[in-house]
C-alpha cells in the first residue's frame, strides 16, 4: 500500500468518486438501521414443538400409558430429537420435543405430524380429536397478554368470541406460536343426569347417552336432481338448544314417554367448569401470546398492536380488551440504553481526540471515519440477517475504540509529513503508504481475537456469533475507511500547523514529560515493578478462581412468572379463594405494574391444584427494587397464604429448558420404574430442602390426591354378562365430564357433556344409585353387585 499506486492514492486523486463511495456506504447503512429486526440476545434457543392431547375424565396414569406412550414411540424415532419430556394428568397430556440448533423447525413439525398420524391407530378410539402440535417452547416467556372481560356478556359467551374471532386472528399473525386462552369457558350443553331418578325408571347412563347421539346429527343427506335444477336436502336432524335437548323421548315406562327432562337438567354451561382467570382482580379471560420459535418478538408484537384496532371495532360495546403484559417494553428500554451507552462512548472519544490532536481538521476527519464505519456496519448486518439486539450494539460499543485507533495512526501520521513540510497531497499520499500495511496488520490480529466466538458450538455459539461478526465487520469496514476517506480528507482540509517561539508547551507535551519521567522512575526500580505485575497477576488468578460464575446473569426484565401448587385433592372452590388471597398481596406491592392469574385446566396448567400467575412490574426507575429484590421481598407474604404456595421467578430473555420451570434450574429424573421414581423423587427433594443454600424445591410429580379405588369383581359380573369395560364405561358417563356429542354452527362446534347431577357428582353416595343393564337378562344390576 505504498506508493502513488496505493488505493489510498487512487482516492486521494479521485475525492469526488471515494465521498460518493462512502456516502453510498452511510446510505445503506441508514436505509439497513430501521430494517433490523430488534430482540434482545441474537436467536440461540433450540427449536422446540409441542405436542398436546385431551381425554376428559382419564386418569393422569391412563393418560400416560394409553396416550404418552404411543406418541413416545413414534416421536423417538424422528431425526434430531435431543430432549423429549411429556406431563400427564386428568383428561391431558402434553408433550415437547426439543431438536438440535441445526434442524429446520418446519421439517421438525412435519416430521412431528407424519408421527402423530401413525400413533392414531394405538390411541384411544374415544379420544375426541387427534393430538395437536404447536411450535412454541412452553419454558419461553408469553411476549403479550391480553385481558378479555365485560360487565355484561356471561363467561361462555365471552371466551367463545375470543376463541372465534380474537384467538383465530391472533395466530394467523406472523410470528405468533400459539395464543393460549386462560380461564377459558368454552360453550357447551351439559346435561345432568340425577342417579336416583334414573335408577327409578330403569334407565343408565349409557341409555341416556345413545338416545343423545342417535337423535342429534348432522350428516350428509343427499339432493334432488332434477331436470331443471339441483335441490339440497336439509332436515332438522341436528339440536342447538338446551330445550330442544329437554323434550328428548329417552325411553317409554308403561306406554308413556319418559323425555330427558324428567331424568335431567339440560343447561348451558362450558365445557370444563373448574377453570377461571382473572386480570388484577377483575374476572374474564386472558389472551396469552408466544411466539414462534426463532420469531422476532418486537416485530411480533407490533404486528400483533396493529392489528387489534381492527379486531376491537368488532366486537360488542361491552367488551374490553386491554394489554396487560408487554414484555417488549422493557426490551425497547434495554435497547435504548445501549444506544444512548454507545453515543456517550463516541462523544468521549470525540472529545479525547480533540483533546490530544489539537486540530479541528484532524478530529474531524477522525469522526467523519467512525462514523461511516459504523453507520455501514448496520447494513452488513442487515445483509447477514443479524438482529438489533444487546450484545450486537455491546459490540459496536467495543469496536468504537479499534475504529478510532485505525483513523488516529493514519491521520497522525500524514500530520507528521506536514509538519515536515511536505504539500497537503503529498502528506496525504506518504502518510497513508507508509502505514496502510501496519493498520492492516493490526486490524487483523484484533480481528484474529474473535475467531474462537466464531467456532464455539451450542448455545453458547449462537450467542456470541453476531458479537464476533458485529465486531469485526465493523474493524474491517474502518480499515477500508480508514485508508480511503481518511487521506482524502486529509489532502482536502488538513493544514501543517503554525508554530510560534513564544508557545507554551501544550498538554500533549505535559503528558508526555510526565510519562518519560514516570518511566525513568519505573526503569529505576525494576524489582519493585516485577513484584507489582505478579501481584496483580496472582489478583487476577485468585480474581477468576473466587468470583461467582454462570451461564448467563439474572436479568430484571421486569417481567415476572409464578406458578402456583395446592394439595393434589384441593377443591376447586377452595383453590379459588387461595389465588384470590394471593392476588390481593400481588397488588398490594408498589413495584407491580399490573398482573393477571388462572386456576383450572388451561393454556400449559394441567390440574385444578395448579394454577399461574404473570406480573409485570413498573419501570425499573420508578421501583426500589430489582426483579429477584421484589421476589424476596413479597415471598414471605405470600407464604401466609395456607395451605398453596407460589413459585416466582424472574422472567428471562433467553430460556434453555424444553419446559415450564418453577424455579432457576430444572433436574430430570429418569427410570423405567414409575415407584422407583417416585421414592428418589421425594428422597432428592426433601435433601435439597435440608440444604440452606436452596429455596423453592419443589417436584412436578403430585402425590397424595384423594382416589376412590372400585374394585369390580369380575366374577360376579361375568354372571350378569358384564365386563370392567362396560363399568368403566359407566363410571365415565357419570362423572369424566364425557363429551357425547357435539354440534355445529357456521363458526365453531360445539359439545354435549353428559354428567350426574352437580349435588351427586362429588358424593361417593351416588354409587349407590349406580345401575347397569345385563346384556343377558335386560334387569338392572347394581354396581354394589359387581363391586
């Protein structure tokens, strides 16, 4: 680079040409900023989908050896597959797949589905749809929670607009997972069976059940083709109302009709009665939104805000929606302090150099080249599909002091041919010959310093990638800078400086004497010096060895997840008055901003004795305390709330689990042996919990649940021709909440839930009325009989 035919020559000859490069460069990089898709870390979690299946009324065991364990076979044959977990509890069972970093989440989701279709000829045949698949991590945070109530509308009719209009938008927005509604009570018609009254007419259950089915359809009928025209054909086949249901002939007693109503209470109700949420204190039901894996969140929810104007103006006057959680406002304002970090970094450095280079014209052009150079790192991103995110402007910050020294050695030393007395091109061109290949040399050894980011694998590989990139197109970019601009600029605008005899010594000469002098003294005491640098190396080493380490410091997002745990067999009245107690000690802390909570079988909530809560807390400027501050400060509160506890934790940028945590980490245990299991299980909690070093232990395998054990003796009933299927049969008529039937509208479909009565159905006296009909004798034999 050395020469009148260097580039940097070239450009000192051609200034009109290198500005117009180099304002083509700011120009893409201006056109690339507002492009950059913003995030807090880069993408590394690993592409997950999960995998939920429903059975009303089966047992958590059932559901784990009928449904889990077919869908496990099929799953762990899929390609890529590192982690697979699956919960099973009353009526449901969820699974999630975590893949490996490099597999496509889309091959992945059609792999899952391909698995799920072969499955189906071992599930249940009455399961009442297939599993479904979701790409979305359970253990990520929800980007967005909407509250959904009204002061008129009942809870059926308002989660069923939000399913059929909300909901269904929502997910078709680009970048959204899944959008779970909480306290969600989907339409239904229930229908309640009283045991007494049935058992006096001589009818069961399943009588009930198959005069339901057979007197409601909708099935193809056929049309009229005639020589003119085609007529469909339509009947009145199919029921809408709970009346209509009421006036069902079930069976005939002495010649008389015996209709539903006289062995039933026909109403409208909701599919799952035990389910309820709640945004504050005020009841409804809540909309929380997740986002696809490897989806950006902040677009996401923009898109997600500008599309609920549209989406309000349909609905009733009634309604409200409001946004309760935003996690993306805290992730705007940790972004907005990088960038104001990164804009003093540049003022100081500014104000360095014109400290030290006492020349306008030096410290101009000097910026001039940081800008440019960092402006146009921002169209390199863009074009490397790198997102605006914390360690991506962290590197940028880091690069401001490597882009600087590139333009300072270059201007400096064209400064020192023009104080020799060589014309402004004539510096311009010397000075950048003789130092190009230095500057190149040393922006490659700095470069050199991030290959190591580049190739770490994992998670941690995916982090730090952008870093590295960032940092060292950036060095690049201002080596090119550097060595074009710099000296262009320099020719036009740099003049050799006047000395007068008189001038004082300035303060770059002050330093530099107090440096020499400083020197002198140090070279006098060499021993003394060695000591000082093994001091501070041993500093360093005991430094390293005794600062606490991890994989990634607690964040305060201002965003705070809880889950909630009861006694396995709690009520689910009493589960409701526990979280409301909760929730008045939630609101009454002046750090919460606002905060929403569900109990029931919901969104990723299992069971009744578990429920969830989100909090979001005020700025960080207008509360006394840090995210984990706030969970100490509130936990011994909450603990005065018997017989339920909470598990806070602070939400997260970046989650690594394959599931939801109540705590910072997760253990699996694994055995074939479900008793084994369950003995360690309790044996590594109770260990933890005697160890003072740890809180919030806690297990997601729920013992000690009250269970009515029948035991059916097969004998008796083999003489009456009855099986322990057509008992369990029975027994599930009576009280799993049975989905017999369904019926459609134009916008949804909707079930028929067959039950006992709500005053029988929690009483285990109501076995005594339990009858079934012998297949050989027609009589009606008690489950007494059998049982």
């Amino acid at each position: 680079m050395k020469g009148h035919g260097s580039v940097s020559a070239w450009c000192i000859d051609h200034p009109v040409a290198t500005i117009l490069l180099t304002f083509a460069l700011v120009l893409l990089g201006v056109i690339a900023f507002p492009r950059l898709p913003i995030a807090p870390l880069p993408e590394a979690e690993f592409p997950t989908i999960q995998v939920a299946a429903q059975l009303p009324g089966a047992s958590p065991e059932t559901m784990a050896s009928s449904v889990a364990t077919p869908l496990e076979v099929q799953f762990s044959a899929i390609p890529g597959v590192t982690q697979m977990t699956s919960s099973s509890a009353l009526g449901s069972t969820n699974l999630t797949l975590q893949f490996t970093l490099d597999k496509s989440i889309d091959t992945a989701a059609q792999e899952v589905q391909a698995a799920i279709n072969t499955a189906a000829g071992k599930l249940p045949k009455d399961m009442p749809n297939l599993p479904t698949w979701r790409k979305v991590n359970p253990a990520d945070s929800p980007v967005l929670i909407l509250s959904v109530n009204s002061s008129l509308m009942p809870g059926p009719e308002l989660s069923d607009l939000t399913e059929t209009l909300l909901s269904r938008q929502l997910s078709q927005v680009d970048g959204v997972g899944q959008v779970s509604i909480t306290g969600q009570q989907r339409p239904a018609i229930r229908v309640q069976v009283s045991a007494d009254k049935l058992a006096a007419i001589g009818l069961t259950l399943a009588d009930i059940r198959l005069a339901i089915q057979q007197t409601s359809l909708n099935l193809a009928k056929g049309a009229l083709y005639g020589e003119s025209s085609i007529s469909t054909l339509s009947t009145n086949d199919q029921l809408f109302h709970p009346d209509e249901y009421s006036q069902l002939i079930v069976s005939y007693k002495d010649g008389a009709p015996v209709h539903l109503k006289d062995v039933a209470k026909v109403v409208n109700g909701s599919e799952d009665a035990y389910v309820q949420a709640w945004a504050g204190s005020q009841p409804g039901v809540n909309l929380v939104i997740f986002r696809q894996p490897g989806a950006n969140i902040v677009e996401t929810v923009d898109r997600i805000q500008a599309a609920l104007p549209a989406l309000e103006a349909m609905l009733p006057a009634s309604v409200q929606v409001k946004v309760l959680i935003d996690r993306t406002q805290t992730i705007r304002a940790s972004l907005h302090e990088v960038e104001i970090t990164l804009l003093i970094a540049i003022m100081l450095v500014v104000a360095v150099m014109a400290l030290f280079l006492r020349q306008l014209s030096a410290t101009l052009i000097v910026s001039a080249v940081l800008g440019v150079s960092l402006i146009a790192s921002f169209a390199l991103m863009y074009v490397m599909g790198f997102s605006l995110n914390n360690l991506t402007l962290v590197a940028i910050v880091v690069a401001v002091g490597f882009v600087v020294d590139d333009a300072i050695v270059v201007v400096e030393n064209i400064h020192r041919h023009l104080e020799a007395g060589d014309g402004m091109r004539e510096a311009a061109i010397k000075g950048a010959g003789e130092i190009g290949f230095t500057v190149v040399s040393i922006s490659f050894s700095l470069v050199a310093a991030f290959i190591p980011l580049l190739f770490m694998g994992g998670v941690v590989g995916r982090l730090f990638k952008e870093f590295a990139l960032t940092a060292t197109s950036t060095i690049m970019i201002s080596v090119v800078v550097s060595l074009t601009l710099a000296p262009t600029l320099a020719a036009l605008f740099m003049r050799a400086p006047v000395h007068h005899a008189h001038d004082k010594p300035g303060f770059g000469e002050r330093l530099l004497a107090w440096y020499e002098k400083g020197l002198r003294r140090a070279l006098a005491h060499q021993k003394t010096m060695i000591g000082v640098f093994a001091l501070s190396l041993a500093l360093a080493v005991a430094g390293y060895i005794f600062i606490p380490k991890g994989f990634f410091p607690i964040q305060d997002t201002g965003f705070v997840l809880g889950t909630t745990e009861a006694a396995a067999d709690i009520s689910y009245g009493d589960m409701v008055k526990k979280h409301l107690a909760m929730a008045e000690i939630v609101a009454a802390d002046p750090a919460v901003e606002t905060f929403s909570h569900s109990v029931g079988v919901s969104g990723s909530n299992q069971t009744i004795a578990n429920g969830r809560f989100w909090i979001t807390l005020k700025k960080r400027s207008d509360r006394d305390v840090s995210a984990s501050e706030f969970i100490d400060r509130i936990r011994p509160q909450l603990m005065k709330v018997p017989g339920i506890v909470l598990y806070l934790r602070a939400g997260q940028d970046i989650n690594l689990s394959s599931g939801p945590s109540r705590a910072q980490y997760q253990y699996v245990l694994k055995s074939n042996d479900g008793a084994t299991l369950s003995t360690w299980t309790q044996r590594l909690t109770e260990k933890l919990r005697a160890n003072p070093a740890f809180r919030d232990i806690s297990n997601d395998l729920q013992l000690g649940g009250s269970i009515t054990h029948i035991s059916i003796d097969r004998s008796a009933a083999a003489r009456f021709g009855l099986t322990a299927s057509d008992v369990d049969e029975a027994l599930y008529d009576a009280f799993g909440q049975r989905q017999i039937n369904e019926f459609q509208t134009q916008v949804n479909q909707y079930n028929v839930i067959l039950e006992l009565d709500t005053k029988q159905r929690g009483k285990a006296e109501s076995l005594n009325y339990f009858y079934l009909r012998s297949p050989l004798s027609g009589e009606m034999v008690p489950l007494s009989a059998l049982a």
